[in-house]
C-alpha cells in the first residue's frame, strides 16, 4: 500500500503544482472509477 500513496502523492502534487490534466483524470477515475 505504501507504493499506491506515493504514486497518489506524485499525481496530487502534478495536478496542484502544474495544473497536469491527465494526473487529475488519473486521479479522478481511481476514486471514482463508476463515473
């Protein structure tokens, strides 16, 4: 589980601090996958 948090926290940080889309889709479609 480790791992899974520190691929979270690159994407979260992507999306915060460069605004990157495609983080913020992956991001989004991991917690909401139904959507």
């Amino acid at each position: 589980m480790k791992e899974k948090d520190t691929i979270y926290e690159n994407l979260f940080r992507k999306v915060a601090f460069r605004d990157d889309e495609q983080a913020f889709r992956e991001l989004f479609l991991e917690f909401y996958p139904a959507l």
